[in-house]
C-alpha cells in the first residue's frame, strides 16, 4: 500500500470532490482518480460512491479513513522527528482552539512559534471542544486547547492549563442585575441564550442546572461569543458563560453576577491543551507546548 494513494484518498474524503481534491494536491484529476481506483484493487472495496455533484464514503471508506489519517500523521511526526534530531523543526503544526479559551494566548502563542520556526507551516482550526478532541484523537490535528468536562476520547490526553467560575451575564435592566450573587435555583423560569450542546461550556451548564434540579429554557442558541454578547445586550435572554466571556470588552455594558448554590462545588470550566498519546506527539507541538506556563511544563515532559 503507497503512501500516496493514502494521502490521495484521505483528501478526497475530506473535499467529497475529486477535482477540488485534485487542485489542493496540485495533481490531476484522471492521475487521482487512477490512485483511488488502486488502492480500491488493493483492498478489494469500493471506498466511494460516486456521483455528479457529490462523493461519499462507503462503510469501509469510512474505516480506512481513520487509519489512513493516523498512519499519515505518524509517518508526518516520523519525519519531523528526524529533521528534529539533525536540528531542523520542519513541516506541518496544526492547531485547534475553541472560542475564548482563558489561560493561553493563543494568537500571540502562534506568533511567537512561527517567528522562532519559520520553516513549520501553522495551521488553525476554530470549533467546539468536542469536533476538536475528536480531531486530535484522529491525528488530523496535533494539539487542540479546549474546554472539555468529562473524560477525554481514546487517544487523547488532557493537559490541564486553568480554570474559571460560571458567572450570570445579563443586561443592567435584568432583576437579577444589582445582586451581590445569584443561585442556581433561582434561575429557574428564565430564558436563556447558550451555545450548541458541543461547546464546553454548554455541557458544564447543563450539567449544573440538571444537578440542581433547576428547569431551563435555552431559547437561542449561537455559535459564537460575540452573537451571544449582542443577544444578552438586547434583553432577549441571560447567559450562563465562563468568566473571561463576561469580562470581554464587547460586555461591559452587561450585569455580571457571581453564581452559588449549585452542586458541590460549584462548577469550573477547565480549560486544558488537548494531545494525542505520547507515541503520537510530533517534535513541533512538542516545541509548542514549552511555550505555555510553567504550571503546564510539569505535564509537557511526560509527553516527550
């Protein structure tokens, strides 16, 4: 089985198009297509099914694109393990990140990498907690900072960097505004807006609401902070959202009210750098992970 036939079919897979699969690989459509029927020979399955406008993958596709994705990835961090031992960083870091992370800079982060790195080509990629540790647990990301509650996927390991408390944000006009502190209970009735069930903040809160007994309405529910913000600005819902979100410039117009008397203790989204297991883990996100806080470093040296 060639390598090239892999990376030919994982990128069709990706695109569910020949010719933009084609394009982005730089080469032609009739020599791509070729390597896919090979490789289809080679296994004895048809992995797409194709059509006019669209191609989708059949059950063993599906299959074999996880394998193919990790194989790719571990020949990609067997060759950049090599580079790093002849004192190169070379090839491909790719990022993940969920929306408003705390604890990690993420921007200046990549920055500063690419500044001392330039021969790595950075990659990012802005989702929810869970698309992105399911990204990293295929090997089609190297590290993602997330804020996921809960067990992480097999394969991947949570790198904890910090942790803040759930606050109210409201308008000023709301009842609950001038309070010193507001109980979960008490948010019983309200209508809220929240982000997609995915978002790791999402699953904390509902988790919280559920353990109190507390019924809730999310009535509106975004994809990101800064729609959120505008919703909760207009008076068309509270929010329930880490800390840092509240204290965003675009919010200052808002009530942020500490919340207690949820259960015990009161939750805390735990934002962590999210690796693939330690076989996995290429020499550039390796590099990466030295940049955060000391408080993580403890942590990156048993992933090395």
């Amino acid at each position: 089985m060639e390598l090239r036939h892999l990376e030919h079919f994982v990128a069709v897979a990706q695109d569910r198009h020949f010719t933009r699969a084609a394009q982005r690989l730089m080469v032609s459509q009739s020599g791509l297509s070729a390597s896919v029927r090979a490789l289809e020979r080679e296994l004895g399955a048809q992995l797409f099914v194709r059509s006019t406008r669209s191609v989708e993958l059949t059950a063993p596709g599906r299959a074999l694109l996880v394998e193919a994705t990790r194989a790719l990835a571990s020949v990609r961090a067997a060759q950049e393990a090599v580079a790093a031992v002849q004192g190169l960083l070379t090839g491909t870091l790719s990022v993940g990140t969920e929306q408003c992370v705390t604890g990690v800079n993420v921007p200046a982060l990549l920055a500063r990498f690419r500044a001392e790195h330039p021969q790595v080509q950075v990659r990012l990629r802005q989702a929810n907690s869970a698309a992105l540790t399911a990204e990293v647990g295929a090997g089609r990301l190297d590290l993602a900072f997330v804020a996921l509650h809960g067990p992480a996927p097999e394969g991947v390991r949570l790198l904890p960097l910090t942790c803040e408390p759930m606050v109210l944000l409201c308008h000023a006009g709301h009842r609950l505004a001038g309070a010193a502190e507001v109980r979960w209970p008490e948010l019983d009735g309200e209508t809220f807006v929240d982000f997609h069930p995915d978002w790791g903040s999402r699953s904390l809160t509902d988790t919280a609401f559920a353990a109190t007994g507390t019924h809730r309405q999310v009535a509106l529910e975004v994809n990101d902070v800064h729609s959120l913000i505008d919703l909760v600005g207009h008076g068309l819902g509270i929010a329930v959202v880490p800390r840092p979100v509240a204290l965003k410039d675009q919010a200052a117009a808002l009530a942020c009210v500490p919340l207690t008397g949820g259960a015990a203790p009161d939750p805390l989204w735990k934002v962590s750098a999210a690796v693939a297991e330690t076989d996995r883990v290429g020499p550039a996100a390796r590099e990466l992970l030295t940049y955060l806080e000391p408080s993580v470093k403890p942590l990156t040296a048993s992933v090395a």
